[in-house]
C-alpha cells in the first residue's frame, strides 16, 4: 500500500515535469536558445530570417529585450504609483504581452519597422486568423504616417491575396480600418499615375538592360490606362528615346486595352503620326497580321515613302504580302462578325456602362471616353468600314454599308437631333469617298433603317441637306418629303429642318405633309406628352401623376384601345405609351402589336407596369425593342428607373428642352414665312390648317404671329391683328406692325370683318387713343383701311 501510494507520488512528481519538458521544446522563437526555433511548429521562421543566436531579430533589428514592450514602442507607459489609469493599462499591456501564440509573440518582441518587415507579419497573424493581433498593428500603421511610397512597397510586399483577405468579413474591420487597407491596396496605381513617375518608367524602357526594361514595363502596368495614353502620346509624337517598337509593345502588354489603343492611334487626321503606329506595329514579334497592316499596304492611306518602308518591314518578317482581294476578303468577314456582335449587344438592356478609346476631335491623339457596352463593336465595325471605303477596289455596296456603320458612330458620340461638329465626328471624312453623291446617301439611309441604325439614319439625312447646300434645286425633295411620313419622330424632325432650311421655291411633292409636320413640331415647344392606357382609372391616374412629378409631360389617359388610337391620331404628338392595366377591347398582346404597327405609334417607347401578363405576352415584350415591362409604384424613384430604362432602350435619345424649342421656333418661322407671302408660296394649302393656326397663334412668337394671322385672311384672323395693335403689353414695333398687317390682310383677302366689329373698332379707338400714343396710330390706321375699303378714302400709307 505504502509502495503504490509513493509510486503514485512520485508520478504526481513527474507530471509537471513531463510538462515542464514539453514546454522548452515548444518555446516559442523569441526565448532564448537557437534550439528551440528547430521546434516551432511552423517548422521556419514565419518572417524567412536566419534563427541563429540566442538574440536573433527575425527583422534584422535591433532589439532591446529589457523594455519590456512588446508593441515596440507605441504601448502604454509603465504604471506609476497613485494612477490607477495608468495602472490599469500596464495590465492590460501585460494581458497583451501574455499571449501564447508564438508568431504573436515573436511580432510583438521584434516589432517590424520596414514596408517588408510589416508586410511579412501581417501575412503571417492573417494566415494563423489572428486578425484581432492584425488588425492591432493596422492601428499602429495608421500613426506611422507611411508616404506614398511606401505604402504602394507595403502592398506590393503583401500581394493581392493579404489585403483581399483581410478586407473579408471575418476580420470585421472598423471603418478607419477599411479606409486605411483600400489606401493600401490602391497605392501602387495612385503612384504609378504620377506623370513625372510614368515618364520616368518610360525612359527607362530604353535602358540597355532586359531586367530594367521588364520592371519598367511592370511598374507601367500599376499605371493602367494612365500611362497607355502616355505611352500612344509619346509613340505618335516620334520619341528620341525609346525605339517605336518598344512603346508598341509595352502597349501591347495590357491586353485588350492596349490593342484596342494602337487600332484606335491609326486613325490621328496626320498620316505621318499614323505611320509611326503602323510602323510599330510592324516591328513587334510574332506572326500577328493586323487588319490595319494589310489596308495600309494597298491603300492611298500612307505617303509613299512610307507606305514603301512598312511594305518592306513586312516582307522582310512575312516574304509575302496578301494581294487586295485577300485583304478585301478579310476586311469583309471581320466587318461582318463586328456587325453580328454589335447588333447583340445592343439588344442587351441595362449593362453597366463601359470605357472606350477614340479618337479626339482635333484628330492629334486618343483619349479614354465613358461609353455603352454596345459603343465598344460599333467603334471596331466603325474603323473597319473606314479600312473597306479607303481601299481602291470598294464598291457600292461596299460604300453604302460602311457609311451607315461611320454614320452611326458619329450619331453616338454626339446623340442628338442636329450635330454641327458631323465632320470631326466622323472617323473618315465622307467627301472623300463618294458618300456625298444624292443617290448614295439614299441608300446609306435604306441601309442603316434596315440595320435599325437609327442615328445613322439621322446623320444621313443630314448630310443629304449639307450636301445640297442652300439650293433646293439639288436637294432630294421627294426623298425628303417620304420621310415626313415616317413612324420615327426624330427622322421626320429632321426631314422638316432639311426641307425648312432650303424653303423650296417651286411646288413639290410634300408641301402639304410638311403643314402637318411643321403643327406637330409646334406642339414640341409645350413640353413632352405621354398617353396612359389602362381599364382601371385608379391606376391610370397614378401613373400620371408619377410621371408629371418626374418629368413634368403633359398626359392623356384612355380606357380602351380605340381611344388610345384617337388620341395617337392628333396633331399633338406622342412621345412616350404607357400601359397599366389591360383595357376592354383588346389583349395587352393585341395592343402592343398594334401599337408597334400604327404609323404614330411603332417608334414610341412603350413601357407595360403590370404583373397581369401571361406567358406569350411576357415573350412578346422581351423580344419587341423599346417594350419594357416593369411594375406600377407609387414611389417616385420607380418611375425614374422606369424612364431611365426606356431612354436606354431607344437607339435615339429623347429631345432636350433646347432641341424642343428651337424645332418650335424653326416651324413657326416656317409657317409665317408661308403665310406672309402668299403668292410666292400659294403651292402649300394654308387654308386647309387655318383652324390649326389660329388656335396656335399664342405659340408663335410676335413676329410670326403676325405674319400668320396676315395670310389667313379670316375673320378671327383680322379681328387678332386688331387685339395686338391695340394691347398696351405689347411693344410698340409688334402694335404698328399688326395694324400694318391688318391692311396687308384686307387688300390681299378683303373685308372680313362684319359691321358691328368695324363699330367697335370706332369705340376702342375712341376709349384707348386719348391716353395711349401707340394706339392713336395703330388703331388710326385700322380705320383708314376700313375706310378705305368702303371706297371712302383713299388706301393710306404709314409713315412709321
């Protein structure tokens, strides 16, 4: 008994010292033995520094190990007698220093001091999931102050995947945290776009030794797009420094971005900053033949000399060239894949936008430019239509597709209804290459109506009215005068500018069509319109007033489908169908089919806010462009995204409040030009729209309210002329010039005016003239022309 309980005392003995043992051979590095790092458990020093000596500093350091701070400096002062605060914190300090990890430990004996040194401690505490030991010495970071530099040494030292990952919900960062980690992460690019820094890289790039060249060509890449536009500038501008064929291929190494840029840099306006990018290209290794390569060889593009070199450099790297036809053939089938793709991604609604190279508008170089995912094929199907017009074996249709393609490249950089910049938009001036000839231009606008290029269309008929300068007797008026009828707004907006620019002398085709057009766009200066359909009028009502609070358009409403069509069928014009319910007589798939189909309503945007909708409908509103489908709210941010959609479902943007007033002014000016001179105009039919007019006189401005009212002749007409002369708010050149048009009317239509009103117009003289010298005048002469008239006095004359 007495042995077993001395056996088990002395393994009670024992047992500590089996642990004791133990722990010395899983001192953690920082105690004292070169032994012990042989046994950390991480089986090398976490910070890959020599474990030798009994003092190592793993950050090459010195130390000093009697301070007793483990946070190197920055921890809490020791305790002094009589404060309890600082008390406390020595012993939270101490709590600190006690943990038992062995990484935690050896960072916090020999705390790092460099970029490197942090960056290997913090890769180190991340990896173990010690982010409260990292996010600890974030803080002492964040009272380091570090430069730019070497913050960007910091986050290059750590690689993506450190910063990534404490950026994880795991490490729970505070925001000051957040903050300081994505300063971090994005030094290297805030550096690397310094100008003097990426220039100083691209000197670099001529050094005569291939690891300088390499890390300049790195350091280059953290400058992103900055320092590919730098690069281009310095390529196109001929450097003394480094070979072209160095900055080509230095651009080339940012992948897409930077093929895209060197495509882009060929078409600067100086044919000699174009070869010098040729050039390059050329030069860069590899078996790669551009399509731009193979153009510039056959085509007038280069001058001489140069074309001759560049043939050289690749005859040299390819001993055969590809004949015009092989390089036509390949023109051809890249145009055609760049047209598939971009008419898929513009059907795709809602991508998130994109940025693009192009040319700037002085031609000299590229820049950068926001754009839509579509805008990136359209600008490649754009350079390749330029490379297929500048080869000398285009043909027609050659030439037709292309101009539609640069056309509508044009439109989007600048979409709106007239561009007066066209000519620095377009990536190859059309003057050289046929496209100004009338009949060409015709089929360039067919071609891009086909191709659903809207704006090419648009441009088209623009050029069409460049092209015939100021005569209408070169102008297409009969082409013009079709597309007064067409179902797109913007294109009969523009067919009426055109025609009203060139005021035909003679009578043609559309002069009755134009009327109609010019009362429509009158109505444009009122603002916008929407129709709102719908059975239920709760509903309907909603939507108005969402989208007045959104847009401030004036509204219809209809609760059937007949009724939308009567409203569609006004001389008001319709911008924007909204269909909120189902209505009596018809499915909502009937309607949408008919409104796509009416000749008022197949280009206006349609927007459906209701869940009602079965299966085939839904298919139908996905498959229809400008169709969107969405859900009725009375949250005004859901209306907003409502438009928003339907302006990015239009391949032409809405009108602008100045577009809308200068249509209106322009049409107003039409009108009255018409009715102030009816006998050189008396081929357009005034009379048929006098009731028109007449309700829209106070849409017209003074001057051609007057000029209206003088060549309709009516008795309304007359007796307006006669208000105006006599209204005291006018100024007085509008006064007299209506009672000078109240002559001009009666001497062209006669009296219309009965006798009450000439009676009348006795007593308002009598009761305006004392007091009112404009009106003694104005009204004076009224009543020698209805004098005059009755054979009681001669016609007078005003001398003012």
């Amino acid at each position: 008994m007495n042995e077993q309980t001395d056996l088990r005392r002395d393994n009670r003995t024992a047992a500590p010292l089996i642990m004791a043992v133990a722990c010395v051979l899983l001192l953690p590095p920082w105690m004292n033995s070169a032994t012990v790092w042989a046994q950390n458990p991480f089986g090398e020093s976490p910070f890959g520094e020599s474990t030798a000596g009994d003092s190592v500093n793993p950050f090459g350091a010195a130390s000093d190990p009697g301070d007793g701070n483990g946070f190197g400096g920055f921890a809490p002062a020791a305790p002094v007698a009589g404060n309890s605060a600082a008390a406390s914190e020595a012993t939270a300090a101490t709590e600190v220093e006690d943990d038992p990890d062995p990484v935690v430990q050896a960072v916090r004996q020999q705390p790092p001091e460099t970029p490197e040194e942090m960056a290997k401690a913090l890769t180190w505490l991340v990896r173990i999931k010690r982010f409260d030991e990292a996010k600890r010495w974030l803080d002492h970071l964040a009272t380091l102050n570090w430069n730019q530099q070497e913050l960007a040494q910091l986050a290059r030292s750590g690689g993506s995947s450190l910063w990534v990952r404490l950026r994880a919900p795991e490490a729970e960062l505070s925001a000051a945290q957040s903050k300081l980690i994505s300063e971090i992460f994005t030094a290297p690019a805030e550096l690397a776009r310094d100008l003097t820094s990426i220039n100083g890289w691209i000197d670099r790039l001529a050094s005569k030794s291939a690891g300088q060249r390499r890390l300049a060509q790195l350091r280059l890449q953290d400058a992103s797009l900055v320092a590919v536009q730098r690069l281009i500038d310095r390529l196109l501008a001929g450097d003394a420094l480094v070979p072209a064929e160095m900055l080509a291929g230095t651009i080339l190494e940012f992948g897409r971005d930077g093929i895209e840029a060197l495509q882009t840099a060929c078409w600067v306006k100086d044919p000699a900053r174009a070869a010098r990018v040729l050039m390059a290209l050329a030069d860069l290794p590899g078996t790669h033949f551009y399509p731009e390569l193979g153009a510039a060889t056959v085509s007038p593009l280069l001058a001489t000399e140069h074309q001759t070199a560049l043939r050289a450099k690749l005859e040299a790297k390819h001993s055969k060239l590809p004949s015009p036809a092989a390089v036509s053939k390949l023109l051809t089938k890249r145009f055609d894949d760049s047209l598939a793709e971009y008419q898929e991604r513009r059907s795709q609604v809602a991508m998130l936008p994109i940025t693009l190279w192009r040319v700037t508008t002085d031609g000299a170089t590229i820049e950068r430019v926001e754009a839509k995912a579509a805008d990136l094929p359209l600008e490649r199907l754009a350079q390749l239509a330029g490379l297929r017009l500048r080869l000398p074996t285009a043909t027609a249709d050659e030439l037709r597709d292309c101009g539609a393609a640069l056309l509508q490249r044009a439109y989007q950089i600048s979409p709106q209804l007239r561009d007066p910049q066209l000519a620095s938009h377009l990536l190859l001036p059309l003057t050289a290459t046929q496209l100004t000839t009338t009949n060409l231009l015709e089929q360039v606008y067919t071609q891009a109506t086909t191709w659903q290029m809207h704006g090419g269309a648009l441009r088209a008929i623009e050029l069409l009215g460049k092209d015939a300068g100021d005569s209408a007797a070169t102008a297409p008026l009969g082409f013009l005068s079709k597309r007064l009828l067409d179902s797109r707004p913007s294109v009969r907006y523009s067919a009426f500018s055109t025609l009203a620019r060139l005021n035909p002398q003679h009578a043609y085709l559309g002069a009755e069509t134009a009327l109609h057009t010019a009362l429509e766009i009158m109505q444009l200066g009122n603002g916008p319109h929407a129709l709102v359909i719908g059975g239920q009028s709760d509903r309907r009502q909603t939507a108005v007033n969402q989208i007045q609070m959104q847009t401030s358009a004036a509204t219809s409403s209809a609760n059937t489908a007949r009724n939308a069509f009567i409203a569609l069928d006004r001389e008001t014009p319709t911008e924007l169908v909204v269909i909120v319910d189902r209505v009596a007589d018809q499915s909502i798939f009937q309607l949408i089919q008919r409104l796509r189909g009416g000749k008022r309503s197949s280009a206006l945007p349609i927007a459906v806010l209701t869940d009602e909708l079965y299966q085939y409908e839904r298919e139908l509103i996905d498959r229809t462009p400008g169709v969107i489908h969405s859900v009725l709210s009375t949250d005004p941010q859901q209306m907003a995204r409502v438009l928003m959609q339907l302006a990015n479902s239009l391949d032409t943007v809405p009108l602008t409040a100045v577009e809308r007033s200068q249509l209106a002014i322009q049409a107003g000016d039409f009108l009255a030009t018409i009715a102030a001179n009816r006998t050189q105009y008396a081929f357009y039919p005034l009379g048929d729209i006098g009731s028109h007019l007449m309700v829209e006189a106070n849409n017209f401005l003074p001057r051609a309210r007057i000029d209206v009212l003088s060549g309709l002749g009516t008795a309304e007409s007359q007796r307006k002329l006669i208000a105006m002369a006599s209204q005291e708010s006018l100024e007085e050149t509008h006064r007299l010039a209506a009672a000078r048009a109240f002559g001009s009317s009666v001497r062209s239509f006669g009296m219309s005016l009965g006798q009450q009103d000439i009676l009348a117009n006795y007593d308002l003289y009598n009761q305006l003239a004392p007091q009112d010298p404009v009106a003694l005048r104005a009204l004076g002469h009224v009543l020698d022309v209805s004098e005059a008239h009755a054979g009681k006095a001669e016609w007078p004359t005003p001398s003012w």
